[in-house]
C-alpha cells in the first residue's frame, strides 16, 4: 500500500499542480464506503470543493489533505490501492500499452476537480478495492493536525523530528513488549510506516523485526533511530522512485516474483523472508541477528510471492459464528486496511463486479511498494 514516501509523491503533484488554482467544477460518484465509512457523501464533497481556492497541500504519514481558502478541508487516505491522476501529467512510473494516451477521467474514479487557469489540468482521486477514504474536516487548516484522525496517529519521521527523537523511540518501545517492526507498522505509535519501509529500516540498522521491542539496548535504538530518519528522508527526497534509490538498499533487490532463490543483494548475501501475524518480512539473516527474545508465531522461509501479490491472497477459512453487525459509519483501522482482499472480491463503484474486459487499453506500473498497478482504461 502507498506508504510515507509515496504520499509524499503525490503531495509533490499537487503542489506543482493543484496549489494556488481555484476549483471550477467537481464530478463525484456516490460511495458509501470511501467517502461514507469516514462520515461524509460524495454530494456533500462536491458542494464543498467548487469554487474554493486550494492553498496548499499537506502531508502526516499516510494521510495528506489540501488546504483550501476556508474550512471544510479534504483529509485523504490511498488505503491499499488507492492513487491521485492528473490529466496533464503522470504522477506514476508507466506508460499505457503501445504509449496510447490514457482515457479520462480514468477508471475507478470517485471525484475529479477541474482546475482554473492554464495548463488545463483535471485531478483525480482513483480507488479500485474501496479501501481509501475521503472525508472534509470543518477545523481551521492550523488546526488539522489536532483534530481525528490525525491526532490519533504518532509523529511523522520527517516532519516531526523535534518529537520523534532517540529517546521517544526507547521510551516508545520499552513501554511494550511486541515484535519491533509490528510496533512500527502501528500507525497509532509512528505515521507513515508501511511493510517495505519498515523491512528496509530493519535491514539498515541490522536488527531482527521480530525481537521484541522492550529488549533493545541504547545502542541499538539509537541504531534504529537513525535507520529510519535515514531511510524516511531518503524515500520521501526521491518521491518513492524506486530506481533512484540507494544500491545497498535491500528494497532494489528484495523482489524475486516469488523466486526466493533470486532474492540476493550484490555481495551475494541471502534474502529471506519471515511471516508474523500474517504479515510478510523480507530480512538478510547475515546481518540481522537475533540477540533477544523474538515473537514465539514467527515462521521462517516464507514465500516472498505471497507478499508480492497480496492483493490476490485468500484469508483463512475460520469457523462460522455469530456476530453482530459493525455499524456502517464505523472507521476502518489501519490493520483492517492492511488485509488482503481476495481478487475475485474486487468491486466496481456500485459494489459491483468489474467485467470490462474489452474496454480500453491495459495498463501496468510498479511502484516502490514493488506491487504492480495493472487495469483497463475505461471511459469511467
């Protein structure tokens, strides 16, 4: 999913485009998921954004939004497969197939704002799996950061240095006892920390994501510390692309298409990959060592397809039971948004089955999360 450096991307593309234009016109499409999960309709979406001016945009983790000329503000999270188009420009790294110019509005589409002035520019906000989220926020812009959900998420290891320093981080880990990178997944502790940067600050502190997080010396969280400053602000600097990145990085080298036996850094050194609550780790047992109690569920040689293509996992067939249904105003949790969706389950903008298999032209990209965006481009 798009993680702190690939939010960091877009936000790079609205400020190029979108910053210090006025909104002529919204077009949205009605989802009680994206938009209705987080409190808010599409209508009401639309009627807040045109005419307004967009002051700037801003950015806290996994979460970004725009400031506009007055409250409500669009607060906006990709969730597992969600993106920003831009009619004028390409905000990811691919070309369509055969270098055919893309369709617009581009599908999946759940708004599109139309930008005054010159160059004519369109933004859209595409989700195929439903698990983003759109809502307006009615706070003052200064006052974004202290309102939910953001206020509920921990520091930002770019933006907030002041407060995410050596000694929050051994405060923050000897005041639980859980496998380190879970901790750092946990958007409530640091924002913006997804599976691929978590590994890669592992990997550059040479620690083992699984010991838990309590039993770190002060030489280790400080080793830890400056893996992630160092891995944050390198990522977010190269907008999430992938190719410029580091050549020890273990990012470059960790995607095998499933082929653990590719799986190897330039020195020849192993790539392995340990499962832990469902979650797929990609580690160099070389350099990463345990030297304390690790979690007791972690299972070695996991298959680095399976986390490559989660999108096409299937969840584990559990004992039917009884429950109450969840109210459908509830709020996603970061951890549900993490889950895999099976691909069969995919879902259109009515909740229903995508066919299309005729319309447009396939697409492919790869992102710094090494998934692959492919789909057919529609007439929306």
């Amino acid at each position: 999913m798009p993680e702190i450096a690939e939010i960091a991307r877009i936000v790079h593309y609205l400020k190029k485009h979108a910053v210090g234009r006025t909104v002529s016109a919204v077009k949205t499409q009605e989802d009680a998921i994206v938009y209705g999960k987080v409190g808010t309709s599409a209508s009401e979406f639309e009627k807040a954004m045109t005419g307004r001016k967009i002051l700037d945009a801003k950015q806290q983790g996994k979460y970004f939004w725009l400031e506009m000329d007055s409250k409500p503000h669009p607060l906006m999270h990709f969730g597992m497969s969600g993106w920003m188009k831009f009619s004028n420009d390409d905000s990811t790294y691919y070309r369509p197939a055969k270098e055919q110019a893309e369709e617009w509005p581009p599908r999946f589409w759940k708004f599109v704002l139309e930008l005054e002035g010159t160059p004519v520019c369109q933004v859209a906000f595409v989700d195929a799996r439903r698990l983003g989220r759109i809502r307006l926020v009615d706070a003052e812009k200064e006052e974004m950061r202290k309102t939910s959900p953001l206020k509920e998420n921990g520091p930002d290891p770019v933006i907030d240095k002041d407060t995410l320093t050596v000694d929050w981080l051994a405060k923050k880990l000897r005041s639980k006892k859980v496998p380190v990178k879970a901790l750092l997944l946990d958007q409530a502790n640091i924002s913006g920390i997804g599976n691929w940067v978590g590994d890669e600050i592992m990997y550059q502190a040479r620690l083992h994501p699984e010991q838990y997080s309590n039993t770190f010396t002060d030489e280790q969280v400080k080793k830890l510390h400056d893996a992630m400053m160092y891995v944050c602000d390198t990522a977010v600097e190269l907008l999430a692309d992938k190719d410029k990145f580091p050549e020890d990085w273990l990012m470059t080298h960790r995607w095998s298409k499933g082929k653990k036996e590719a799986a190897k850094l330039p020195n020849g050194s192993r790539i392995t990959f340990l499962k832990v609550g469902g979650r797929t780790s990609a580690i160099v047992p070389s350099v990463q060592k345990k030297t304390a109690a690790v979690a007791g569920d972690v299972s070695e040689g996991a298959d680095e397809g399976e986390d490559q293509r989660e999108e096409e996992v299937k969840p584990k067939k559990t004992a039917k039971r009884k429950s109450k249904p969840k109210p459908e105003d509830e709020e996603v949790k970061e951890e549900e948004e993490d889950v895999p969706v099976p691909k069969k389950q995919k879902k259109g903008v009515n909740g229903t089955a995508q066919k299309g298999k005729k319309l447009g032209t396939p697409i492919k990209s790869e992102d710094a999360s090494g998934q692959r965006r492919s789909g057919r481009l529609s007439k929306g």
